[in-house]
C-alpha cells in the first residue's frame, strides 16, 4: 500500500481504491466487493436491472482509466489497493440475482470465488492484457464465471 505516489486528492487515487476501500490492511478485494453491495441494491431499487447494467459500464468505463494511470504511478501491473474492478464485476454479478439478501449473499461468494480462483481465461486476462484493460477485465470474467453458476444453479434448484 504504501507504493502510491500519487496523492489521495487524484481522482485516479480514490476511484482506483473505490475512495479508500482497497487501503485496509486487510483482504482489500473483499472490502472493494462489499461496497459494490449497496451500489447495486440502490441501482436496482431505484431503476431495475437496466441501471444496474448501465452503473456497471460506467465503472468499468471509468475504472479502466483510472487504474492505469494509478497502476502506472504505482509502478505495480496490479495494486491489491485499487478494487474498482471488485465493485464493477460485483456489480456485474448481481445482475443476474434478485433483490433479496441470501441471493445477494450468494452472489457475492460466488464472484469472490471465481475472483481468487482465477480459471482460465480470468488469470491469463489479469497477465496478458495492458494496464487497466488487465486489472478491469478479469474481474468482468469472473463476474461472468458467477453469473452462469448462479443461472444454473437456480436452474437446477428450481428457483
């Protein structure tokens, strides 16, 4: 953590870090998954699914940015502080699940799964791709991980 050398002030600092959540000392990719919780949970209540979608294509628009320039002046391919990826494949994850906590719960075991496991392609996207393309687009891959379990799962539970 303390590798940042850009001040807290910048914006690519507090978006990268989802304004502080990936600076606990702590499982900081956990704390980033659990903010996006009440993110998605108001998105959806306020507008459905559709806002949920659109709030995720604007954080990972906006979290491509922002951790390449924080990884960069970092000097790391993949600062364990910037979980702006955490909140935008949580995000993604939660489209699939309904509004209610043990799916919500559910969700989030499943996206923090397949975030630390890594199956193909999520570890070979995370070292392949440059920059903010690698730090973002796992994380998207493993939402997709946890979204089709989810489906199948509730598929074949009858839910």
């Amino acid at each position: 953590m303390a590798r940042r050398t850009l001040p807290f002030s910048h914006p690519s600092v507090w978006l990268s870090t989802w304004f502080g959540c990936g600076l606990t000392p702590v499982a900081p990719g956990t704390f980033g998954s659990l903010a996006a919780l009440p993110l998605a949970w108001i998105s959806v209540r306020l507008g459905g699914t559709l806002t949920l979608q659109i709030v995720v294509a604007v954080v990972l628009l906006v979290g491509l940015k922002a951790t390449n320039v924080y990884a960069r002046a970092a000097g790391v391919a993949d600062p364990h502080e910037a979980v702006i990826d955490e909140v935008a494949g949580q995000c993604l994850t939660l489209v699939v699940v309904p509004l209610a906590p043990l799916p919500y719960l559910i969700g989030f075991l499943l996206f923090r799964f397949f975030d630390i496991a890594k199956p193909f392609p999520i570890r070979w996207l995370e070292r392949k791709l440059p920059g903010g393309y690698g730090i973002m687009l796992d994380d998207i891959a493993a939402a997709i991980y946890a979204m089709i379990v989810y489906r199948v799962g509730s598929y074949l539970l009858g839910a």
